[in-house]
C-alpha cells in the first residue's frame, strides 16, 4: 500500500508475471478512483477508473479492484512488460463541490525486468 | 491535437526572483488545476480553476497566484520565489463533469522542473 514520507513503495516483477499494486484510501466518502502511470520525465497518463457502486472494472490488461469495507483499491496487471516499469497512482474524488478536484495517493515503483 | 502543453520545461530561479509558468489545453476544458511534486511524495494540488476569469486555492495555495484570462490556459507566477519552491509542476484540464457520473480523468502535461536556489 501507500506509506509516508520520502520512501516510495517498490515491486520489482519479471516479465510476464502478473503484478498488484495496492492502496489506501481514507475517505469513505469518495465515489470515484482512479489510477495513473507516470513514466521517468513524464506527466500521469490515465488507466482505468472505478465508481464506488462497483466492485471491479477490466480494461486491456489492467483490472481495478475496489474493497469499500476495508478501504482498500488494487490494481492488477496482467503479463507485466518492460514498458509497464513507471510510478503508479491511485487518485480519489472526495471533495464537495468537486470540481473534478482528485487527492492523490504517494505512488508505488513498479520495475519490470526482462 | 497538441493536448495539454506547458513552457518552459526547465528552469533555475534565484531566491526572490520572479516568474510565470504557462499552461495551454486545446481540448475546450473548463477545468485546469496546477500541482507540484516532490520527491516521494504525489501530486498536490496548488490551485484550479473551473472556467474563464475564476480561480480558487487547493492545498497547498501559499506562495504562488495563478490567473485564466482565456479558456485555454491557466498561468501560474512565483512573485518571490523560495527554495522550498523547487519542484516538478504540472498542469492538467479536465471537462466539466455532467451529472450522472462521467469521468474525472484529468489530462496532464509534461511537467516543468524548477530549481530555486
């Protein structure tokens, strides 16, 4: 999951492992999640998303969890790629208004080797 | 479609200086928000705007204005920058959110690396 301070959580795979990157969230009144990869020198690109009436959402090798009772989001990514090495982000919509405004979680590393 | 584009990329500033970083969507977004982003940590929102002309503080405000003349883009100025300002700034423009439950997918651009020394 997500910890605090400068030390960011690490997963090192090997190519074609499946991989689960984990967080957590604080507010049970978020309604909406999201994750993002941010590549070396690069800005967060868009995953996949989840609303908290749903309890999985699949997209292209990537699956999202969402277990609302212990607070807890998962992203799953199936046969893991080189090109899948970067810093993942859980975000949440918990502000009212909301203003489309997202808290972002800490990130974890994920470093695929070949 | 250039999407959400920001200048410059790099930058050293000396302690007191001034400067504005720039952000350009071409998409028609209402939304724009400003982070930054220190090591280790993710992003955190500075300030956002939800249209032309309005602008509103997030959480961390202190230290920095910003201004959306246009739709298109969203400048933020550093009036008398601090080291503690050193950082990667980004820029993302999100459409206004209909009822019912669209995405809150925020589009981000390529980040500007500031130092402060």
């Amino acid at each position: 999951g997500e910890s605090v301070g400068l030390h960011l959580p690490t997963l090192s795979v090997q190519e074609g492992d499946n991989s689960i990157i984990n967080c957590a969230y604080s507010n049970s009144a978020s309604d909406y999640f999201i994750w993002y990869k941010q590549e070396s020198g690069k800005g967060p690109q868009f995953i996949i998303d989840i609303r908290s009436n749903m309890d999985k959402r699949q997209g292209q090798r990537v699956t999202v969890l969402l277990n609302k009772t212990v607070k807890h989001l998962s992203l799953q990514i199936a046969a893991t790629q080189p090109g899948d090495s970067a810093v993942y982000f859980c975000a949440e919509n918990n502000r009212r208004p909301s203003y489309g405004k997202l808290t972002f979680g800490q990130g974890t590393i994920l470093t695929v080797h070949p | 479609n250039a999407g959400v584009t920001q200048t410059p990329k790099f930058r050293v500033l000396k302690t007191g200086q001034s400067m504005t970083l720039l952000c350009a969507q071409d998409m028609n977004h209402e939304y724009m928000y400003w982070y930054r982003q220190d090591p280790g940590m993710g992003l955190r929102l500075i300030h956002y705007s939800v249209g032309e002309g309005t602008t509103a503080k997030g959480e961390v405000p202190d230290g920095y204005n910003v201004s959306r003349l246009k739709k298109q883009n969203f400048l933020l100025g550093l009036e008398s920058a601090a080291p503690s300002q050193t950082s990667v700034y980004f820029c993302a423009s999100s459409p206004k959110r209909s009822s019912g439950g669209s995405s809150y997918e925020q589009y981000f651009g390529p980040g500007t690396r500031l130092t402060v020394t």
